[in-house]
C-alpha cells in the first residue's frame, strides 16, 4: 500500500514540475504579446515554482527509500535559489508596475489571464486535494507542506483572474500594475518561507498543513 502512496506522490512531484514549466511558456508568451504585468509576473513565477517542485520530488524519492524527511544539501540548496529568485522578481514586479503606473500603460488584453488563471486554478485545486490525501495517508509532514504551498499558487491565480476581469471589464490599465504588485507580494512571502525551510525553520506552509493533519 505504501509502495502505491509513494509512487502516487511521486507522480504529483513530476505532474507539478511539468505543468508549471507549459505554464510558465505560455504565460510568459502571452504576458509578452498582449503587454500585460501581471501574467508575464505569473509565468516567471511558475519557472521558479519548477525549481521548488524538483527539490520537493528530489525529496520524495528518499522518503521513499526511507531516509527521512530531512532537507539535504540538494534540497537545501534548491530553496536557496528559489528564495532569491522569488525575491528579484517581486523587485522586478514592483519597478516595473510603478513605471507602467507613472507612465499610464494598458495592456493590450487581459482576457488570455483570464483564461489561464481560470485554467490554473483547476489544476491547483486538484493537485492540493490529491498531494493532502495522499500526504495524510503516509502520516507525512513534507507531503502535507508542499500541498499546503500549492495554496499560494492558487492566490497567485485567484489575484490574476480578479485583475484581468477587472481590466476587461472596465479597461483601467492600473489593475494590472496593481494585479502585478500583488503578485509580487505573495512572490516574496513564497521567497521568505523558502529561505526559512533552507535554514530547517517552520513557516506558514508547514504550520497550515500540520494544523489540517490534526483535523
């Protein structure tokens, strides 16, 4: 049964890293092509997710083996990077939605956000139902804290479609500059709790998914 479970999560940790390297292509595509922040933000964001969910898959191969559920150097190393990385690009977020505030940029549409965040939010719901399911059943704390972090790219999704729905339906052009800074305020909680993993610390992930594992 475990061997299922193990290889179950195993799967979620591949179907995550690809799902967000097609993500990060297309949003950052389109992002590029209609003029629009905050989805180029959300597809940068998806590209460092891939980093994250690598460590996490890394992970679960030695869980499997039995050699706990410890960070080693690899993984460590892995949510070092993620954390920088999450930190430019909330200063990069940040910069350019105030130059695009100052100079009245409008995205040329927002209805491809609309359209990929409708489709993100369906696949981040089904990822953390599938990743706390299984994490229960296994009695496992890393299992339950990577499902508890896909909740933040389901904020991150929730933030896009309520902007581009805003842009579309009225044309302010400052909602995707806000939209974008939003982005990049969950982008650098993402990076804070990443650095406090590296150094072996609990953070929101961990403390939310160890509360629902006591339900």
């Amino acid at each position: 049964m475990n061997a299922k479970l193990h290889a179950r999560a195993n799967y979620l940790a591949l179907f995550t890293i690809f799902y967000n390297i097609g993500e990060g292509l297309v949003s950052v595509w389109f992002g590029i092509a209609d003029e629009t922040l905050s989805l180029f933000g959300f597809g940068v964001d998806s590209f460092i997710e891939v980093i994250s969910a690598v460590g996490v898959w890394h992970m679960l191969r030695r869980i499997a083996a039995n050699d706990g559920e410890s960070r080693d150097e690899f993984e460590q190393r892995a949510l070092r990077i993620t954390g920088t990385a999450f930190y430019l690009l909330s200063a990069g977020l940040v910069l350019t939605a105030g130059i695009d505030l100052y100079g009245g940029h409008r995205p040329e549409t927002t209805l491809r956000g609309i359209i990929i965040s409708l489709a993100s939010m369906s696949f981040m719901w089904y990822l953390i139902r599938q990743k706390t399911i299984v994490g229960k059943a296994l009695g496992s704390q890393a299992i339950l804290a990577d499902a508890a972090c896909s909740r933040a790219c389901l904020s991150l999704s929730l933030v896009l479609m309520v902007t581009s729905i805003g842009y579309q339906a009225t044309g302010i052009g400052s909602l995707d500059s806000i939209g974008a800074i939003l982005i990049s305020w969950l982008t650098f909680r993402e990076g804070r709790e990443a650095f406090a993993k590296a150094r072996g610390l609990n953070c929101s992930c961990s403390c939310s998914s160890s509360t629902e594992a006591n339900q």
